[in-house]
C-alpha cells in the first residue's frame, strides 16, 4: 500500500468523522434508545396495566367503538403484546383527528394513561431531528454517508486489526482513548455499516428524487406503483352497519396464521356496504418491516380480495427497513443490537476527543478551532445524555393533566440541551465536563427516588406483575448514573496541564 494513499485515508477517516461527528453521536444514542421504543413508552405511561391474558379482546372492543365510534369513517383496535401492555382503540376522521381510548382488563374499564411523547420520540429523532419540515431527514442522510466515508476509511487507517484489537494502554489517557477506539471500532464495524447502509436505503427514493421524476413523476407515486396497496372504496356507498362479533373472523385468522398473531385491526368506512376489514399481523414473524395483512368484508366478514404483491425493490426496501428497526429481535438479539449501539456511540465520542487531544499536543497556543470542536465536545457528549433525562425527569413531574403534555416533555428537552450549550461556553472545560455529568448522574438517581415519593405502589405492583420494563428501566438508571458519577469523579481529580489551563481560562468567561 502506498504511503501516500495511507495518509490521504488517515486525512479522510479524521475530517469526515470530526464534520458530522457531533451529529452522528446524537443519532446513534437516541437511535440506539428507539430500540426499546414500546418498553420506554410503557415505563413513561405508569398507569396501564397488565391485560395481556384477558380474553375476548376483539369484542369488547368492537362494542367499545360501536358505543362511542357511530358514524366515523375509520375505527382501530391496537391489541398488547410481549413489549407492550397498551391495549387502545380510536376512531374519527383521517389519521390525525381521531380519538383514542385506553382498554382495561376489567369488563368496561377504562384507562386514562398520561399523556406523553413516549420512547418514540426517540425513533422520530433520531432521523428527522426535531426538523421535519426543514430537511431534519437530509441531514441525517448526509451523516450517514459520512459515516460510512469514516468507517471505510478506518480500515485503511488501522492496518494491523489483529494487533489493535488484543492492545490497550491504560498509562496515558490519550493512548487508552486511542485504543479504545480501534477495538470498539473493529468490534462494531459490521453494525455501523449495516445501520448506516440501511438508512440511506429506507429513503433512497428521497435523496434520489430524479428518478422517480424519470419514470412515474412524484416520490408517492413512485411508492404506489412500487408497493400498490387496495383499491379505493366508493364515497358515497350505501350505509350499512359494521359487525359485531368478531369470533368467526379470528377464528380464520387463527387458522391461517395461528394464535395470538394479530397486531392491529383497522375499519375502513365501517358504516357504508364496502366497508372493509385490515388485519396486520406481528412484525416479530418476518424481516420486513410491513408484515402479513389479511382483508374482509366489514359486515358479513367474509374474506375480500387483498393486497397486490408488491415489487422486488419495494420488498428489498422493507427488508432494509426492517433490519434498521429491528422488529424482527427477541430479547436477546435486542440486547445485543442495544450494546452496540451504545459502542458506536462511544466510537464517535472517544473519535471527537482524540481529534482535539491531539492537536493540542502539536500546538503552542490554541485558536478558535479548537475552542468550538471543544466546547461542542461537552455540550453533545455530556449534555445531550443530560437532555434526556431531563425529558424522562418532566415525564414524573410535570401535571398529569396538563395540556400539551407530550410536546412540553420535548420542549423541556430541546430547552435542557440549548443550557447545556450555553453552560459549555461560559465554564471552564474541566468545570464543564464534571457540572454537566454530575447533573446526569442526579437525575438517573432521582428518578426511582420520585417514582417512590409519587406512588410508592408502582414498584410493588411492578414485582407482583413481574413488569419487565419499568424493572429493567429503573435499574437501568441507577446503573447509567453510577457510571456517570464514576466518571465525573475521575475527571475531577485529572490535573489539567499548564497549557489547557491557560487556554481554557483565555476562553471561559
């Protein structure tokens, strides 16, 4: 291998990680939470319960939304699972002005759960950044390309993998973040490229709009015809009044698919002749993130005529989707994906440090660069896990019947990782690194504090009910802050050395 080549390598795996390196840690560690999107929704919506083994689901909610739904164009029955204990139904007019009810396990109980963002939060994040309307899913496109350009790169970079991966010196910290790196870096590099390479395909159609300009026009009608869905029911048909047992239906869904394989039922125009019947089975059955669907008749419940295979690029696409989010795992492999999440994180973080210790090393007096690469280091490597367990302390304190509740959880977000910018620029850099995860560390620990304070019955009910996620969720914290509080007191009692203090204190207020 040329020498040459070799450094150009070295020059690209260094800048293209150090450009987006601050936005592809954001990307990583709130993706990697959206892999437990239903526990977290679950451990933030304390007040449903366990209803998993009540039987006769389908038709207590059908009388449910003849009781409540009369008249509305579209009903739906989301049913429990093994990640999620929210059994809903809603009904109204399109998708977003419906009304939704929480399901019981007690004959007609209803449940009022808090409203709240939820861990899908986490997954709309992660690629739309809070920036739908402005370009929020570009921008993690390109991070993503970068990604793999850093990655690639990276193999030129580390030639001797067998050597870097058994090598870690602890003596310096800089040469241990050097090592670390390498081995986390080899450890994840078949994950990184997989959910790097998975993103870009799940909207390969919108970074390449010209060709859907090329053959059919616009990107939706590129995915109708790619993916053609049912045919569209006739506004105006004669009224006629939906079914209201469900039994036989589930019995051929049974059949077909065996038990306990429904995810969602959906009425379309369930008050006109066509009406029909959607069924969506469990996506844990099959890689692709659109699962099996079953279609029939919404008043006599007869089987109907369903959706079109759709093209090979539409099925290869949902495969792509499906590996990115993951549906298909079972606890284990979902553990696993969690972890190295949280490595790749640890990738870019300790990438992003390295970067900025090294050139400190080489130079005399800093400059406005290394003064922003940072400051930008604290605020997104110690503040944006601070940001988020803010969003998880206002899901506890705020009015349970607030209005707007949900959004005033991102606010509060949003508002956190903007102070801990601000503190970034106004503290000096050791102060800032230990203020910034010495307030994480109080957060991780005062959240069981107040659930106990709250409603000291959640944890008993949680051992009674063997509630997975709010367990797992509450020992998860205490572990995370333990870390945290570890590493803010070793940084603590790190001298800084006469140069990063005289830099620092040119450049601290």
């Amino acid at each position: 291998m040329k020498p040459d080549f070799r450094k150009n390598m070295v020059w690209l795996h260094t800048y293209s990680g150090l450009v987006m390196g601050w936005l592809l840690f954001t990307i990583f560690l709130t993706g990697t939470l959206a892999y437990f999107n239903p526990e977290i929704t679950q451990w933030m919506k304390p007040e449903l319960q366990k209803v998993s083994n009540t039987a006769n689901m389908l038709n207590r909610s059908l009388d449910e939304l003849h009781a409540r739904g009369e008249g509305a164009s579209g009903w739906s029955i989301y049913l429990p699972n093994n990640r999620t204990e929210h059994w809903y139904i809603q009904w109204g007019e399109g998708r977003r002005n419906r009304t939704t009810l929480s399901l019981g396990s007690e004959l007609k109980q209803v449940i009022e759960p808090r409203e709240s963002a939820g861990g899908n939060f986490f997954r709309v994040f992660h690629y739309t950044l809070q920036l739908r309307g402005y370009g929020g899913r570009y921008y993690s496109g390109i991070a993503a390309m970068f990604m793999l350009v850093a990655v690639f790169s990276g193999i030129f970079t580390h030639r001797r993998f067998f050597r870097d991966f058994f090598t870690l010196r602890i003596s310096k910290l800089q040469k241990a973040l050097t090592d670390f790196h390498g081995l986390i870096g080899i450890v994840t590099m078949p994950f990184c490229i997989m959910i790097c390479a998975t993103g870009i395909m799940v909207y390969v159609i919108m970074y390449m709009p010209f060709s859907s300009e090329h053959y059919v026009g616009t990107e939706r009608q590129l995915s109708s015809v790619l993916s053609p869905g049912l045919e569209k029911l006739p506004p105006k048909a004669p009224t006629s009044v939906p079914i209201t047992n469900f039994s036989e239906i589930e019995r051929k869904i049974d059949a077909t698919w065996g038990e306990k394989q429904i995810r969602r039922v959906t009425f379309e125009q369930p008050f006109t002749e066509a009406g029909r019947i959607i069924v969506d089975r469990i996506k844990d059955s099959t890689l692709s993130r659109q699962s099996d669907r079953l279609v029939f008749s919404a008043h006599t419940g007869e089987p109907l005529k369903g959706y079109l295979p759709a093209s090979t690029a539409a099925e290869v696409r949902r495969v792509f989707f499906g590996l990115h989010e993951a549906h298909f795992a079972d606890t284990g492999l979902r553990w696993l994906l969690f972890l190295l999440g949280l490595l790749s994180s640890a990738l870019i973080a300790s990438g992003l440090t390295i970067w900025l210790m090294k050139r400190l090393d080489k130079v005399r007096k800093r400059h406005v660069s290394h003064f922003l690469v940072e400051r930008l280091n604290i605020a997104v490597i110690a503040g944006l896990p601070l940001a988020i367990m803010a969003f998880f302390l206002s899901n506890r304190l705020l009015p349970v019947m607030l209005e707007n509740r949900a959004e005033i959880e991102v606010q509060v977000f949003l508002w956190t990782w903007l102070l801990c910018f601000l503190h970034s620029f106004l503290r000096q850099a050791k102060n800032a690194w230990v203020e910034q995860l010495l307030a994480t560390t109080l957060c991780c620990f005062l959240l069981p504090m107040i659930d106990l304070i709250q409603d000291s019955q959640r944890l008993l009910d949680a051992f009674n009910q063997i509630n997975l996620p709010y367990l797992i969720f509450t020992v998860s914290t205490l572990i995370v802050g333990a870390c945290f509080m570890k590493t803010a007191l070793w940084l603590k009692g790190k001298p800084v050395s006469n140069k990063l203090n005289k830099g620092s204190d040119k450049s601290s207020c």
